[in-house]
C-alpha cells in the first residue's frame, strides 16, 4: 500500500500571496495610457454601380481614476445611381421598385444618402457606460 501526503501551505502564506497578487494588479491600474487615435477610409462599387464611402474614426483617451474613455465615429454616404431608362418603359418600373432608394422623389437623379454613426463608452475597471 503506497500513501501519498500532501502538505498544505499556511493560511498566512496563502493570504501573503493573494495580496501579492491584489497589489500587482492594483499598480497596473495606476499606469496611465497614452491616447490613441485611428481612422479607416473604405471605397467600393458594387456591380449596379451603387457607390459607397466610409469614414471611420476610433479614439481612446485615459482619465483620471483609472477612467478610460472611447469613442468611434462613422460617416457614409452612398450613391444609387439614377435610372438609365425610358420613362414608363417596364425597365424604368422594374428598376424602381426594386431599388434601395425611396419610393418618393425623382428616380431619374441620382440618390445620395449620409450616415452617421456616433458610439462612446466610458469605463472603469469591469463597469462601462456606453452611448
């Protein structure tokens, strides 16, 4: 018969190490991170000539009480390009009808929609706000 004992570390040895542990990661969250700021341009056509422009920006900014606060920002703008047929030939009705456009307004122009997109989150250790 083979026994195998095991020696447990001391209670005070155990909490030494768990405030070792607690400590480290406290001082982390005391280091300040630089701002930081990114941006994407994206340009592209689909094959019905429908044209879209995406700008994208991404910002990151440390506060204080180890506060951080991001925000993204989005401007798009599309252009579906006006109907290139006869006025109230079956083309033009079809075309109409199954464009991402509105239903009201000149389908002979072209239509240029803009979008904005605005988000922000501010945060703190595992808590964050979002907008």
């Amino acid at each position: 018969m083979r026994v195998q004992l095991t020696r447990q570390p001391p209670p005070a040895a155990l909490a030494a190490g768990l405030c070792l542990a607690w400590a480290s990661a406290s001082a982390a969250s005391l280091v300040t991170e630089e701002p930081k700021a990114g941006s994407l341009l994206r340009l592209f056509t689909d094959s019905d000539r429908v044209a879209v422009r995406s700008l994208m920006g991404d910002y990151s900014l440390a506060l204080p009480r180890a506060m951080t606060l991001a925000v993204h920002w989005n401007n798009e703008r599309v252009i579906v390009p006006a109907i290139d047929a006869a006025v109230g030939s079956q083309e033009a009705v079809d075309a109409i009808t199954t464009a991402s456009r509105p239903i009201s307004g000149n389908a002979f122009q072209d239509f240029v929609k803009v979008r904005n997109e605005f988000t922000s989150e501010l945060s703190r250790g595992g808590a964050a706000l979002d907008y």
